[in-house]
C-alpha cells in the first residue's frame, strides 16, 4: 500500500510499522 511506502519514509512510523506488520 501506499500507505506503508509513507510510513517508512518517516522515522517515527518506522517503528510503528514494524508493530503494524
């Protein structure tokens, strides 16, 4: 999703995604 490609560009929502995943 585009979404996730946006949340990896930032620092912040790296780790946030990580969780998400």
């Amino acid at each position: 999703k585009l979404e996730e490609a946006e949340k990896a560009a930032l620092p912040s929502h790296r780790g946030m995604k990580v969780i998400e995943n």
